[in-house]
C-alpha cells in the first residue's frame, strides 16, 4: 500500500534524524560545558534583568553581584566573577561562574548590597529599637491610653520601607535605576496586599524570588535558542562529514523495501526499549530525562541500517552525485538534515512513537506487547479442590 509507504520512509527519516539528533546533542553538551555557554547566558540573562540598558556603572554592579557570596559559593570556580561586556569574540572566551542561580541566592545576593551598608544598618538598628519602644507603650497604655497607641503605631517604619527607601534614593549600593524601578513596583504591591507592617518583608522577598523566577523562564528560552543554533552547526558538520543528505536517505528508502522494512524494524525497537525503561523508572520522557539510545549506540545503529550515508569513491553509487544538479540537491539535503537535527532528539523521538502507533493502525504496541509477556492471572482451581478434599476429612472426624 502507498499510504504504508509514505509511513515507512517517514518513520525512516525520524529515526534517521534521531540518531543523528543523539550524537549532536552530546556534542552540544561538551560544546556548552568547554565555552560555559549556559553560565554566559545566565549573566547576560541577568545583566539585562537587573540594569536593562544602562551601562557604565551597570557593569561594576554586575561584578559585585557576583562576588556576593551567595551567589559565589555556586561556582565550582572559586575565583573572582567578572563580567564582560558580550561580543562576538567574548562568546569564544572562558567565562567561569554559575550555570544555575535559584531564587533565594539571587534575592539573598541583591539585597545584601543595601544590607551590607554601614548607614543602613544603623538606620535599621535604630528603627527596630524605636518599634519595640513603641510596642511596650503600646502594652502600658492598655484600654486607657488609645490616642497614644495610634500614635505610636503610627510611628512604625517597616523593614521593607527602609529598604526600599535605601536603594532607590541614590544610596551609597549604586543600584541601577531598572532594578530600583522594579524594587518599587513590588513594594507598593506588597504594601496594598499586606496591611501588617511586620510581615511585609518577607512578603517583599517573596515577591521579589516571584518575579526572579517569572523572568528566569524568559533567560532559558535565551539558552535553548542559542543551543538550538549550536546543534545546526553540530548537524551541518555531521551530514557533510557522515555524508547524510535527507533527500539520498529518502530516496532510499523509498525505493528500496527490505532497507525501509529493517529501519522500521530497528525504530520500533528502540521505541519498545524506551517505553519499557520509562515505565521502570515511572517517569516521562522529555529533553532531560531522553537518553535511550546513547550517543555511541546510535553511531553503531547508524551503520547497521545499511542507509546510502558515508563517503565512497565509486563513481556510480548514488551516495555521490555525479553532476552539477546532483551536487546543489545534495547540499540542499544536508542542510535540511542539519535543520532537523536542530529540533532535537526529543522531538524526533516522540513524532517517530505517533507514526509507528500510525502505521499499526492507532494501536500502542509497546502496551500489547506488555500485556502478552504479563498475562492476567487464572484462577487456581486445581488449588481450590485440594482444600476441599483436605477439609473434608477433618469436618467428619469432628
């Protein structure tokens, strides 16, 4: 049937594009790790987070910020954070630092700035005695002294206040002017949420952790973007170098049913292999958890499948065009190749599962093939008759 067909050189394709998605995704993670592609874009993240546009003194508060200790203990790297502006040839430069700040460290490192201030922790000394003064007045007085007790409540600063009061007044801290604008908006929310002067701090830091992690969402999509264009290049360097043009592998496959026949034999198997290892570890498969098969495997399965991939010198294999047309066909077959591998091996993964589930007509045959290895129990009637019979005898002896 041609509709089989066109699900067969499908699923080929898928699995073609998931072995080589397998590869350039190892390849990434080593192209990350040795350019601290993660770190640079988490300080970049937050450079624009905190000082947005700003410039000159932005960039020395982004050194300090990192040298917070909160946020310097993270690195494995315990040497001096310094941020640079980013450039082209920056991209290339070994940047240590972080690859991951949670919420508390970020908040911790943010405040500790104001907090560390001399004047400030005088001004906060100073409030604190003023509100305990106030509180035992407030004690003394009972029922019979009202008017002073409003009074004295009236007289209570919260830390919160002073806070802010303290970075967005052109504070000894240097806070840029983005995140002391930011630092207001949630104070004035806070304060509209929460009337109780002592629990708006930690409602503050609350919020503040609240907004870190809505926008560290936005610095991950960054992240994925850039290595999304990394496993291109990867891609393209793999289909030049293993040969691998999409419209040759699909020809092949196309033409020729025992290699389209043994492509689907061997994608089926990965993807029942799969299913039996997430059903093991009861959990889904996504980007993080992905790792059936490896990176070394899908080399091996690469050249099992007996696919037109690979060099040759032949002059008549169909590996390696013989003419002009040929030859722009190919190249436009390896870029489409590389653009495949750049949505990764997930995504190949999960589409290559759907058209196998297509092809054997909706039905998921991971599950009845677990169900024909684990039959359902039958009951034990042989068992049954031989307590009866031992029974019997005891009932008469009674």
């Amino acid at each position: 049937m041609i509709g089989s067909e066109i699900v067969g050189v499908a699923i080929g394709l898928s699995f073609t594009f998931l072995l080589l998605s397998i590869i350039a995704s190892g390849l990434g993670e080593i192209v990350s790790r040795v350019f601290t592609l993660r770190a640079q874009t988490l300080r970049q993240g937050i450079r624009a987070l905190v000082v947005g546009g700003e410039h000159g003194t932005a960039t020395t508060f982004i050194n300090d910020l990192f040298k917070r200790p909160a946020i310097r203990s993270l690195s494995r790297h315990q040497m001096e954070l310094k941020y640079e502006e980013f450039g082209f040839f920056n991209f290339f430069r070994r940047q240590p630092g972080p690859s991951a700040i949670p919420a508390k460290r970020f908040v911790q490192a943010l405040l500790s700035r104001a907090l560390a201030d001399e004047d400030f922790q005088k001004k906060l000394a100073k409030n604190r005695k003023e509100r305990k003064k106030a509180e035992a007045a407030d004690a003394g007085q009972g029922d019979g002294g009202e008017g002073n007790a409003g009074q004295s409540d009236k007289s209570k600063k919260s830390e919160m206040d002073l806070l802010v009061k303290h970075v967005t007044k052109n504070s000894p801290c240097e806070m840029p002017e983005e995140m002391a604008s930011q630092i207001k908006q949630i104070a004035t929310t806070v304060k509209l949420e929460v009337t109780e002067k002592d629990e708006q701090y930690l409602a503050f830091r609350n919020k503040l952790e609240n907004w870190y992690d809505d926008s560290i969402e936005r610095i991950t999509g960054w992240y994925k973007r850039k290595l999304q264009v990394v496993l291109f290049i990867l891609g393209l360097g793999l289909a030049i170098g293993l040969n691998v043009s999409a419209f040759t592998v699909g020809s092949a496959l196309w033409s020729d049913d025992t290699v389209r026949a043994a492509v689907v034999v061997e994608a089926e198997a990965i993807r029942d292999a799969a299913a039996d290892e997430e059903e093991g570890e009861d959990s889904a498969m996504d980007e993080e958890a992905f790792g059936s098969p490896t990176d070394v495997e899908a080399i091996v399965l690469l050249e099992r499948l007996q696919l037109p991939i690979g060099w040759t010198t032949r002059e008549d294999d169909r590996r390696v065009p013989s003419d002009l047309e040929g030859w722009i066909g190919h190249v436009v077959g390896w870029l489409f190749t590389a653009a495949a591998v750049s949505l990764g091996a997930p995504y190949w993964f999960d589409l290559m599962g759907k058209l196998i589930d297509l092809r054997n007509g909706g039905k998921d045959t991971s599950g009845d093939r677990q169900k024909e290895e684990d039959p359902e129990p039958q009951p034990d009637t042989e068992h049954k008759v031989t307590i009866e019979v031992k029974q019997a005898p005891a009932g008469d002896g009674n």
